[in-house]
C-alpha cells in the first residue's frame, strides 16, 4: 500500500511538472545591430513616414514600447553580454570589441535551457566567447556578410545562398516546425541589419527613389567648434562624421564612389554643407531600405506563431543592441553617451500579460532583459545579474519604489568617458577635459554642453552624488572607469585602424 501511494504522489508531481512545463511562454528574441529607434515607425519620429516598420510596429500595437531604454556601454560585443548576462561591461568581461565573455558570468540561454527550454541562435555572434546553453546555434564570423553567409557551429559549417535577414529567418523557421511542442522554446534570431553599410535586399533597390528624406535638426551642426570636448575629440579620432573624420575621411569620402542603385545623388563638391546634405541622403536611403527586410522577416516569425496558434503564449521581443546616429551632429554610428546613441528600441508583445499599445518611460536598460525573461520564464534570477525584472511595468503595475533613477554609461575608448544619464540631464567625465553636462529639457537635440553655466551648480551637485551611487551600486572600482589608465583590458585580434590609438573607434 506503501509503493503505491509514493507511485501515486510521485505522478501526480510528475504531470504538473509537465503541466507547468507547458505553461511556460515560448520567447522568441529578434536582437538587431544598430537600428534607431527613430528609424521605427512606432516611435512616431520625423521619420514616421519615410521609415515605415508595419511590423515591427505589431509588437508596440499588441503589446509594450520602451522609450527610455539604454545601454551602458554603446558598441557592439559589450552590449550583446551585458544582453546574455544582466552584468555592466567591468563584470562579464567584455569591454571593448570582440571580447569573450566571463566563465563566471551567468547567461540567461543557459538558465533556460537547464529549465527545460529548447535554445536556438541563429545569425551575429560577435563575441569571443562560445554560445552558451544553445541545444542548436549557428552563427556567422565577426560581422558576417550581407550576401551568401557562412555558418558555423553544433550543426557543422553552412554556406547560404541568398540576403543574410531572409537566410537566418529560412533556418530559425526551420528549427521551429521541428520543435518538440512539448517544450517550450527560446529563438535567438540576430540580424546583421541595419549595420553598416546598410547592405538590402534587391527587392528594396528602388525603395524611395527620387525622395529627399527629413533631415535631423543637427545635420550641419558646427561639431569641430563645439563647446562639448566629448564631440570634437570623437570627430577628430572617427570617422563617423558625414565629412570630416581620422584622416580627413568621413561618410562622405567612403561612399562617393558608390554605384546604384546606390550611388550619391547630385551635389556641389565645392561646398562642405552640400556634401553633407547628400551623404545623409545616401545614408538615411540605404538604412531604410536595409530594415525593410527586418520587418519582412519578423512579419515571417509572427505569421508563424499565428499559424501555430502559438502566439498567444509567447514573447515577442524587437530590440537593437544599441541606439545608432542618422546624421544627428552629423554624425554615423554611435558609441557615446548622447541621443541616440545610448538609447535604443525595445519592443515587446506577450498577450497573456502586456496590454496592447503601452507605453514605458522608466529608465530601463539591456541588462534587465536577462532577468526579465528568467522572471516571465519562472527561473531563478542568479544574484550575480546586476539588472532589473521588467515584470512588473509588463503587468501595468506601479514603478517599483527601488527601480533607478539613472543609467549608467561608459565607454573605454576614444574619447574614454563615463557617466549617468537622467530623464532630464545627461552628465559626464571625460579623460584630461572638464565634466560635461546637457539638459535634454531645455536643449532636447544636445547642442550645448552647460557644466560651465553657474546655474547648474546645484544640478551638478546632485548629479555627482547620483553618479557615485551609481558607481557603488553596480560595484566598479573607480580605477575600473575609463581614462584612469588601469582600465580594464582585453586584446583585440584584429586591429581594424592603423593607428593603434583608435583601434576600438574605427569601426566594428
């Protein structure tokens, strides 16, 4: 009688395990490189008609827009961990370009795996570190390549033909028709798109053609003669302005020659400001076309789950592993603390919990997404994730009391700064030059650096206690932060500058 009431108990457990396990949501995570936010039609930007994004858009109707999210250190590989591991740059290891990640760092793949989820990546890596907690991955070298990728990983190595968005959509639709339905399931699905240079899909060639896009209200903005040293150095050491830059190359200078349906429209090369107008042109052009496939393919993932019926019981994240210039300052591409740089999109739709069409304005940042899925998914968040649960502004809850009141930012290369970023200030130091302030409120487009007018004394004041909280909160050592010279390092394998002072600014 004994057995067979442990048989009994032990069954009764064992089903609603099972029960549990199928209750569990299925994640699906579509991590981009560079998109602005403003490049998504959702965020309602000047670029709203120009930059249309009706699927993505989907995710923000049927569910939550985050439109005070950041990342705490704006370049490639060391937001992609702070992603994966909930942990500011000093703590995973990965600072700079191409670094690998911790051993001791946990990562959220690998929690849910040991869960009982089934784990699938598909698309950019970028870290020196192997996937982790992956049952299937299959991944492209450094950037990858817009046209015919190449594949490696648990499946052995792929050559693809074709448009690299439409390609890993092929292979992560793949792996979902053979799933287990038993399992719940997490799709790593990381485009290459819109990274520079902007590489679209042909059916997109003559997307805009003849259409002179908005322009940014700081496109010709004086950035060699600005009053902000964080700006000039960056201009002096890059080459991410639309004309000047690191041996006098900008936007400009690397795409004149470009040929169409790309090719740089008309202009006066005589005259600096022309040059200009036509690079953003160029620019903001190919950018568009190059999202349109983002938005084809995640339109493929969603009609998927609707086909399924699975929609119901799965989030659906959009985000981008930082925020990205189209042209603000007169500037490409990103790495600092300003708009848009640190600021990125984050989508998300999880109908059983979020209510269509919210909106979010707490500061949220990259790493909470490790804790927030650990938290939707029912797994222990390790105490070593230094970011928040979103759970409860998922649920329309009230801003936990203890939620931050700042972002933290740093970045350890030309020009090495740290700071924190507030819904109105954004404050920072910077290696062998004075702090720098800018009141978004007064001067929403950054225009001027204000550290030096007496009336922000006291605003000064207190943000220099909100960095120092800040700093002890998410424990870095103050010879840890950029610019004090015993910053942490990690080799790069391949400088891609000859100056070996930039060989974290020239590009990745």
């Amino acid at each position: 009688m004994g057995k067979r009431i442990l048989i009994v108990c032990f069954l009764a457990f064992f089903n609603q395990f099972l029960s549990a396990q199928n209750t569990k949501p299925n994640i699906v995570v579509v991590l981009v490189d560079d998109h602005a936010f403003e490049a998504i039609s959702a965020y309602n930007s000047y670029l709203k008609d120009f930059a249309k994004t009706p699927t993505i858009d989907r995710l923000f109707n049927e569910g939550m827009r985050f439109d005070n999210f950041a990342c705490n250190n704006s370049i490639c590989s060391p937001s992609r961990a702070s992603i994966l591991t909930g942990q500011y740059s000093h703590k995973n290891g990965v600072v700079y370009l191409g670094g690998g990640i911790k051993k001791s760092s946990p990562q959220y793949p690998d929690l849910l795996s040991k869960a009982g989820y089934q784990t699938w990546l598909v698309g950019k890596w970028h870290l020196d570190s192997n996937p982790k907690g992956y049952e299937k991955h299959m991944t492209v070298k450094g950037q990858g390549k817009y046209f015919n990728p190449t594949f490696k990983g648990t499946e052995g190595t792929w050559k693809k033909e074709g448009y690299s968005t439409d390609v890993y959509t092929d292979i992560a639709l793949d792996w979902l028709k053979d799933r287990d339905k038993k399992k719940p399931f997490l799709l790593s699905l990381q485009f290459k798109a819109p990274h520079h240079d902007y590489g679209h899909a042909e059916r997109y060639d003559h997307l805009l053609e003849n259409v002179a896009i908005p322009e940014p209200p700081t496109l010709y903005e004086d950035i060699r003669n600005s009053n902000s040293n964080l700006k000039k150095e960056f201009v002096k050491a890059s080459k991410f302005h639309m004309l000047y830059g690191i041996d006098d190359v900008g936007y400009y200078a690397r795409h004149k020659d470009d040929k169409a349906p790309d090719a740089m429209g008309k202009h006066n090369p005589n005259s600096d400001k022309d040059k200009i107008r036509v690079a953003y042109q160029h620019q903001i052009h190919k950018y568009i076309r190059c999202i349109s496939g983002n938005d084809d393919n995640l339109k493929r993932v969603l009609d998927y789950l609707d086909t399924e019926g699975i929609a119901e019981n799965t989030v659906v994240i959009y985000t981008s592993d930082q925020g990205y210039w189209l042209g603000q300052h007169g500037l490409y591409d990103k790495r600092l603390i300003l708009e848009t740089s640190m600021r990125m999109p984050f989508l998300i739709r999880y109908p059983k919990m979020i209510k269509p069409k919210s909106i979010n304005t707490d500061l949220c940042m990259n790493v909470d997404i490790a804790p927030t899925l650990l938290d939707l998914a029912g797994v222990d968040i390790p105490e070593s994730m230094q970011g928040k649960s979103l759970l409860p502004m998922l649920k329309g809850e009230k801003t936990p009391k203890d939620w931050r009141t700042s972002q933290f930012y740093n970045y350890w290369s030309t020009p090495f700064h740290y700071g924190i970023r507030t819904k109105r200030y954004t404050y920072l130091k910077i290696k062998d030059h004075p702090e720098e302030l800018f009141d978004r409120k007064k001067d929403p487009n950054q225009l001027f650096n204000v550290a030096g007018k007496s009336k922000y004394k006291k605003a000064i004041s207190k943000l220099e206690k909100e960095l120092e909280k800040q700093i002890e909160e998410i424990a870095i050592n103050p010879e840890e932060l950029p610019g004090t010279g015993k910053e942490p390092y990690q080799p790069v394998k391949r400088r891609t500058s000859k100056n070996k002072k930039h060989r974290n600014t020239a590009r990745n």
